[in-house]
C-alpha cells in the first residue's frame, strides 16, 4: 500500500522504509497463518489414527490426545497474528461501525497502546520465563517420538512465540491506525 507523494515532491524515504516494514511484518504474519492452517493436517491424521485403532481394533492410544492439544494449541496461537492482520479478531461495533474512519483509528491506536501492548508483553515474559523454566528442568509430556519422550519447551515456546508475532502486527496496525488520522489509506 505504497503511499504516493503530492506531484512534483519527492517522497519522503521513511514513508518507503515504513511501508516496506509494514510490508514484511504482513509477510511475517500470513506465512505464519499459513503454517498454522497446516497444523490441521497432523492433527486430522492423530484424530483419524484414534478412531480407527479405538473403534476397529479396540485399542485406544494416549499420544493422540497430546499430538491433538499441541497441535490445535499451537495452530490456535500461531494464526492469531494473520487474524490480527485480517482484521478477524472479536470487536464490538455497536458504536464502532458508525463513527468515521479517523475516529474509528484514533480508538484503535488508543486501545493497542493502552492495552494491547502492555498484556502482550507481560504474555512474553511470563511465557518465556515458563519455557526457559521448562528447558531447565528437562520438562517432557508423555509423547514419545520413538524412545524419546517429546520435550514440553518446544510446545510452551510457541506462547512467546505467539506474542512477538501478535506485537509486530500490532505495531503495523498502529502504523496503519497513525496513517488513518492522518487522513491516509489504511
């Protein structure tokens, strides 16, 4: 969404930089989002797998129910920031949708500011404080891949995973908020 300058004005080179930022965090968000909607494929296939092996051969497995959680869970989080991005996310437009754009970002901006940003950098902390903890302690689920038992850091690291996507795109949102105050595309 490059922004084009007045005729006869060169255009600024931090608009460029700005868009190309924004640019690469919406890549960062729709690959993202895109790697989240394949997670349906390993969890359709554990689901699968139980039913027949519990019905058919009356032989229930306990690794399905974690490939599912895991699976669903990350899928859950991971796509959060291409939600964000498609503007996905609950809102409440009993009032929203009647106020003009510039009001409806001003609000926006207000709102990622004051609450946006603080709750995800407290998720960031507090998730990576969990997984490092998780690290330390060797922390492992029931899953096993092959021998191995599956290491439970690498499914809590998607939490401040998950918030370092969610705050790049909240800052293209604000970035995208800023633009509308001012009376640009948003």
């Amino acid at each position: 969404m490059g922004m084009s300058a007045p005729r006869g004005t060169p255009p600024s080179p931090a608009v460029g930089t700005v868009d190309r930022v924004v640019a690469a965090i919406d890549g960062v968000s729709t690959a993202t989002g895109w790697f989240a909607g394949w997670l349906i494929v390993p969890m359709t296939l554990a689901m699968a797998y139980e039913v027949v092996a519990r019905y058919a051969f009356h032989a229930p497995t306990k690794w399905t129910y974690e490939v599912s959680y895991m699976t669903y869970g990350a899928q859950f989080m991971l796509a959060s920031a291409y939600t964000l991005l498609k503007g996905g996310h609950i809102r409440t437009d009993v009032f929203y949708e009647r106020w003009s754009a510039k009001t409806q970002a001003a609000i926006d901006a207000i709102c990622y500011l004051l609450f946006f940003f603080p709750g995800l950098l407290f998720i960031l902390y507090a998730g990576a404080v969990e997984t490092v903890f998780a690290w330390e302690i060797g922390e492992r689920t029931g899953l096993r891949i092959g021998s191995v038992p599956f290491p439970m850091y690498l499914f809590k690291a998607v939490i401040p995973m998950t918030a370092v996507l969610l705050l790049l795109q909240g800052l293209a949102e604000l970035i995208r908020c800023a633009r509308a105050i001012r009376g640009r595309a948003r």
